[in-house]
C-alpha cells in the first residue's frame, strides 16, 4: 500500500493481515489488546463487577456473568459500515477484504487475545475496591461477546472460530453481534453447524434512505444484504435478537413505529432490544448529546412497538443504560442463557 501507516489501519506482513503501528497504539492508548488484525477488552461493566459495584445489562436481561465476559473480536478494523452513532473508531476502517490466507487461525487469536485481556485484568488486581475472587474467575472467561470493534462476519474462518471457543473448558454461551451485511456467512454458520447461543442483529432504519444515512455503509447493495440476514434469523436454530439503537433527529422512532414494526414482525426474533442512542466514544465526534433519548421515551416507544406487534410483551429494561427488552411469546425460549444450550 501506498499510504502512510498514519491512514491505514490494516497492512500486509509476514503474509498476515495487520493493524497499522500508528492505529495499534491508539487502540492500545485506549487500553485494548491487540494482536494482529484481533482485539480485546476490557468493557466499562466488566471493570465495575470487578469492585461489585455493578453488572451490564446482559446479565439482567439473559445471565451473563459480567466478570467472566470476553469481549472480542477477529476483525478490529473491518467494517462494511460507517455507523454515526459507532463509538468505535470507524474512522479506521479501510478494507472490506480479508482473504483466507491472510487471517490467523482461530486457536492463535484466542491464545493470544487471552494473553492481552490477562495482562488488562492484571492492573486491577492491585486495588483493595476489586474482589480478587472474581478476579481470578475473569481470566477463564464463560462467555465470549464477539462484538467489539468492525463486523466479525468478515472473519473468513468465523465458523472455526465459534467450534473453537465452544471447545473450551469454562465456555458456556457465545453472543455474535453483527450489522447483517454477510448474510453468507450467517448462513454458513447454520450449514457448518457453528451457530452462537445468540445472534444480535443491529435494526436502525425502518426504510432504505434511513438506513443509509444511520449505517453509511459501503456496499451499494447493503440494503439488500440485510434484509436476507433479517430473513435468515426469522427461521435460525438459536436464539435471536434484533436491536435497535434510537437516533433522535435520525430514526426517530415514533414517527415509523409502523415501518418498524412490520419489520420486525417478519424477523420474527425472540427478542427485540430498544436502546437510547449514547454519546460516548468515538460517536461524540459525529453526533451530540442531544441526539440521546431519555429512558421514558424508549419506554413509550417499547409500548407502542408492543401495541403493534404480534405476540410481543415487554420483558424488562435497564434504566442506566436506557434499554427495554420486548419478548417473542410465540416464539417462546428461556430468557435465562443455559450451560446446555451450548455443550450439549
């Protein structure tokens, strides 16, 4: 590449793809862990639960232990999307082609995204506030989020990657978060057997002009792509999720409560996540803080997307982090993550 390191964030060495030193640094400044075209994190809740002083959302809404969550992922800077309300450094992104042959294995990123996430785990083990007890726990992690940065989907040899981590020991479920532009491979995930306990697919825009001025995505069929994604869930051997991040002045959600709806009535997801657009990270740069909504109007918007939906109630919500979750009463599955649902 002709570039300077400064503007790319992916290089070729050693016949592997690589993020740039300059964008490594800033990742690592930020305090992830980086290995090659991979990283991880430590998340804002993980670090509270440390000093229990509080757990994400996903441990109320489905059980997840907080502590023992690994957020993750095999494609740090590739995305198919440049979503203004990521606050993730899309800034970055430059390439939507990672060719088999230049991607590690799956058993080399998680040897070494161990290695980082326990060196990020080691700095809180000097202060009293932190239970050393789960501490200790954190370093096997019984939950992989593989959600953290660009879109997972693009990692050629993500079907491994979830055989892998189902494999080990002290794995008890794996959430799979993705913008829904490699449909292929979501498919490729049920053909080869390889499905996560729970896929999340992201449902911003209710149309085709919102959804290109929410996601600003790459492909010109992008669109398109989605939607067969959406189709794909509708009738995937897991457990669903469509979730939506409200924009105000974006996707102002009262205004196509319809469009939603109907929308999300054919994905037919057992569940549906409402949440605030939050203006924190790299977001803060594009959008303003008066972009977020206020938790009483996700809840107005939960009730009316309820009141248009089929077989929908609203399950729970999380205030700090202004997010309602409606459930499929038709589609019906536990709302609590079960050891079995991936060992078995």
């Amino acid at each position: 590449m002709s570039c300077s390191d400064e503007h790319v964030s992916h290089l070729t060495q050693d016949n592997l793809i690589q993020i740039s030193p300059a964008v490594k640094s800033r990742l690592q400044k930020a305090k992830y862990g980086v290995y090659n075209h991979s990283a991880v994190e430590l998340c804002h809740w993980t670090k509270k639960s440390f000093a229990n002083a509080g757990n994400c959302y996903k441990h109320k809404f489905y059980g997840i232990s907080t502590h023992r969550c690994m957020e993750m992922t095999p494609t740090a800077m590739n995305c198919e999307n440049r979503c203004v309300y990521c606050w993730r450094p899309t800034e970055f992104y430059d390439t939507l082609q990672m060719p088999p042959e230049l991607v590690d294995e799956p058993d080399v990123i998680v040897e070494h995204l161990m290695a980082e996430r326990k060196k990020l785990i080691n700095g809180f083990y000097g202060h009293e506030k932190n239970d050393r007890k789960k501490l200790d726990e954190s370093l096997f992690p019984a939950h992989y989020a593989i959600s953290l940065s660009g879109e997972p989907t693009m990692y050629p040899k993500l079907p491994q990657l979830i055989k892998y981590l189902r494999r080990l020991p002290a794995t008890k479920s794996i959430f799979l978060v993705t913008n829904g532009q490699e449909p292929e491979m979501l498919q490729r995930l049920a053909d080869e057997d390889s499905l996560p306990t729970q896929i999340y697919l992201s449902t911003n825009a209710s149309n085709k002009k919102m959804f290109y001025l929410v996601n600003r995505p790459r492909h010109r069929d992008a669109w398109e792509r989605w939607w067969k994604s959406l189709r794909f869930l509708s009738t995937a051997n897991t457990r669903t999720v469509l979730r939506m991040t409200i924009i105000r002045q974006y996707n102002d959600a009262m205004k196509f409560v319809d469009e939603f709806a109907e929308m999300m009535q054919q994905g037919n997801p057992h569940f549906i996540e409402l949440k605030s657009y939050m203006h924190i990270g790299m977001s803060t740069q594009r959008l303003e803080a008066e972009n977020m909504l206020e938790m009483k109007e996700i809840r107005s918007f939960s009730e009316q997307m309820c009141s248009k939906l089929q077989g929908y109630s609203i399950m729970d919500e999380s205030e700090i982090s202004r997010i309602v979750v409606l459930q499929n009463l038709r589609r019906y599955t536990d709302r609590w993550i079960k050891e079995y649902l991936i060992n078995a």
